[in-house]
C-alpha cells in the first residue's frame, strides 16, 4: 500500500530532523557500509545518503538496511524512476535527489519512500512546493548562493525547509544551521575517502560526534 503525501513527509521530516547533519557518503565497497554506520551512529549521526555513482552503493544500502535495522539509511542521486524502485528494493528509507523531472514526480507520487528532491532557485522551489514538497534539498548549496540566499529565500518561502547539501564542512555548517528555513544539511566531510579506505571507524565516530553537537 502506498503512503499518502502526508505521511511520506511526515516520515521525511522525521529523518531530517535526527541529527544537524545527514552524512552523504559514496562508498566503492559495499563491506565497508556496515562498519561505517556503525561509526556514525556512534557519533550521533543517524541518517545515512549512500549516492548511487558507485556500483556498491545498492548493496551498501542493502547491507546497512539488513543488519542495522533502525538505521535511517537512503539513497542519493536518484536520478530516475529506475533509481527510485532500485533504492526501495535495496531497502532504502528515504530517497534524495538532486532536482526533479516530470518521470521523477510521476515515480514519487506511486513510491512508498519519502522523497528529498532539489531545487536550486525560488521558482524551482516554488514549483515543487506547489505539488506538496515542502521539505527540499538545496543543491549545489555553496554554488548555487549559500547562505546568503537561503536567507533571502526565508522571507518570501517561509513555508519551505531546506536540506542545503554541496560545498559545507564543519566550517560554514553552522552558518546555515542558524537559519530559520534549515532543517539540517547534508555533507561528505564525514567520511573521508582515506578514512574509509582504511577502516578507522573510529575517527569517522569522532567525525560524526562533532557534527552532531553543531547545533548545540
């Protein structure tokens, strides 16, 4: 049976509002996912976007879904319906995107999963509000204006939250964390391609520690 709108938001908004930071994370070796999850719960960080730009990603999401079942684990770059239905099979618990096309729109409205899609002006913003995503990723968010436009945004689109994703680090984080219209962001910074490649679970634990008390 497929969640209505509401209740896939509700769910959404849930996940968003785990942790200041989703940890975004392209993983080349699905025996990793595991041990990194693990790593970043520990550290407070409980939502997990795996990308799909590596063959490993569907099985990471797989693995993680299997073995940590209260794991808030989706799929980033979901580019196409097909990506939609791959992540939701894989296990997934939200989807990210990072804008929207009319397939897109179609799949999301007949999928279960939650949907983050992108947008990166007010009227790309405006757009996807008006079919009822009012929770959306701002992507590429340093490229696209940053700070500054997300709070030029706050004043006309009170309505609409946003996940601001691309270009932050525990440097400017916080920047956007002050805004009103932020309900958390979404980085790399987390994980490391080294650390992962080299299994210090430990040091992406203290990784994840610091981002989760950025809001405090």
């Amino acid at each position: 049976m497929i969640a209505s709108m509401p209740q896939k938001r509700e769910r959404l908004e849930s996940i968003l509002r785990l942790a200041p930071v989703i940890a975004v994370v392209t993983i080349d070796d699905a025996k990793a996912a595991v041990p990194l999850a693990r790593a970043l719960r520990e550290g407070g960080i409980h939502a997990i976007e795996i990308t799909l730009r590596t063959p490993a990603a569907l099985d990471a999401i797989r693995a993680i879904a299997d073995a940590i079942p209260q794991a808030a684990v989706g799929a980033g770059t979901v580019l196409s319906a097909d990506d939609l239905a791959a992540a939701t099979g894989a296990g997934a618990k939200f989807a990210v995107s990072p804008g929207a096309s009319p397939a897109l729109f179609d799949a999301a409205a007949n999928s279960s999963l939650p949907w983050l899609p992108g947008a990166a002006s007010a009227s790309e913003a405006m757009a996807l509000a008006e079919r009822g995503y009012d929770l959306q990723k701002f992507f590429p968010a340093q490229a696209a204006g940053g700070v500054e436009f997300l709070r030029s945004l706050a004043g006309p689109l009170p309505h609409i939250r946003f996940c601001p994703t691309g270009g932050i680090g525990v440097h400017n984080a916080p920047d956007y964390l002050l805004l009103p219209n932020v309900v958390c962001v979404g980085g790399s910074w987390l994980t490391p391609a080294t650390l992962v490649r080299s299994g210090d679970w430990s040091a992406i634990a203290a990784l994840a520690r610091a981002a989760a008390t950025l809001r405090d």
